[in-house]
C-alpha cells in the first residue's frame, strides 16, 4: 500500500482521516503485537501530521528500545527522556546504510542506500575512532557494512555511530576550538543536521583503521550536530585485516 504523505490532520477539512482516530493506546498495543516493525511505522506516518506526530513520539521510541535495549539505556542514562536529534533519527540510523553518491559527502563513486536486517553496535568499538583526550566521550560504531568489488575503490565500508549527549561531548568541544568548518550543502541522512568533516579537522585515530580492518588512509566519517556519525573506508583484503587486529592488540 502506498500513502501519499499528508501536511493536515483532522482539525482540516482536507485530511483523509475524516473519521477521526484511534487511541493512542490501541496503536501502541497494535504495533507492540506487530514487534515496532519499521516499515509499518514507515507506512503510517505517511497517512497524516497526526500519525507522523505519534510515530515520533512513541512507535520509533519503542522501536530502539526493542532493536537495542542495552544501548537505549545507556544513551538516556543521564537522566533525558529523549535522545539527540529525536528517535525517528535513531531509528533509521539502527537501520538504514546511508551509501553515497558521486558528488556528495564522500566524492567518489555511486552506491545507493539500504536497509539493513541486523547491525551490531559497541560502544568499546566507539573509543577507537576518538582521539585519546576525548575518550571520555560515549560513542557507539557499527560494524562496517561492506560492498565488494567496488571498482578502483576495491572493497568498500560504511558505518555509523551515535554518541551520548553529544551537546556536552569533548569531541564537539574540540571540533568547535579547532574552528572545525560545517559542510556547506551536504547534511545528515538521518536527521538533516549541518556536518563536521572529522578528516578535515584532523581528529581521526590511527586505531580507528585498526578497528575498521580498513586501509589507514582511506578513511573518512562526519559528525552532525545531533552526533549522529556517518563514514566510509576502503577494506583491506581478509588476510591483510587479520593482520591488522594482531597489531591493535
């Protein structure tokens, strides 16, 4: 089924839910049954500014609490009932390969976004991509999502990250010292926020290609302004990664 997205609700005469809605108890115990599936919660807050409202509010919440409930707990253990660039965001980022494109972010060759089933996120993976004065910081890295053959490029990662309270972070600190420049077009793909260009502002670490089992210099990740981070690396061949590790142990 598709929806074609709505900017009224029922207080319009124009709105499609004439007949008014559902309880907010009924949708949640309905999507609940239906385990927060994101492509239904997708759907729905295609139909309305209502139903786009609640799904923010309450079904992608529920949605990151159930997908990575160790994690949820940690990102909102500081007291906040909410997280950084709100939860639809960090829905999407749990499960959504940004990719790139020719021109873009990461300049250099076309590979389009998608889905992902399953991602695992650490946050001891986190401290290898801070610098050692900032890994204080909580910052949680996803494995990288890999596309093979990629050309000239070879074997090609993406990952992503979020960090906790980001707005008192000393990476953001420092980023704002250094006089770190924001991209003047390109924004985050998950909540739309300007982006830091950590390459440029020289605060990757040498462990980070360690992690990624990527080549040292060619790798390249983006903080936005809600710290959602975002990156790509080029792969090492499978015996040449093994090798890597060995030596960041």
């Amino acid at each position: 089924m598709i929806l074609t997205k709505q900017y009224r609700c029922i207080h319009s005469s124009s709105c499609q839910c004439t007949k008014g809605h559902l309880s907010e108890d009924v949708i949640f115990l309905v999507f609940k049954w239906l385990n927060w599936n994101p492509k239904i919660i997708t759907a729905l807050s295609c139909a309305c500014k209502w139903f786009d409202d609640l799904a923010k509010r309450v079904l992608w919440k529920e949605f990151c609490r159930t997908r990575a409930p160790k994690m949820m707990l940690d990102l909102q253990s500081n007291g906040s009932h909410s997280v950084d660039g709100n939860w639809r965001a960090l829905g999407k980022l749990l499960i959504y390969c940004s990719g790139c494109k020719k021109g873009g972010l990461f300049n250099s060759i076309q590979i389009p976004g998608h889905f992902v089933e399953k991602t695992r996120f650490s946050r001891t993976s986190g401290k290898s991509f801070l610098l050692p004065q900032c890994r204080t910081d909580v910052l949680y890295v996803s494995d990288p999502c890999e596309h093979h053959d990629q050309g000239e490029e070879g074997d090609v990662g993406f990952f992503r990250g979020v960090f906790k309270s980001f707005s008192m972070s000393k990476v953001r600190k420092m980023l704002i010292i250094r006089g770190a420049q924001l991209h003047p077009t390109e924004v985050c793909p998950y909540c739309k926020a300007k982006l830091w260009n950590m390459l440029q502002a020289k605060m990757i670490p040498q462990s980070a290609s360690f992690r990624l089992g990527s080549y040292e210099d060619c790798i390249e990740y983006y903080v936005c302004l809600n710290g959602h981070m975002l990156g790509i690396c080029t792969l090492l061949p499978l015996s040449d990664s093994e090798e890597a590790s060995e030596l960041e142990r």
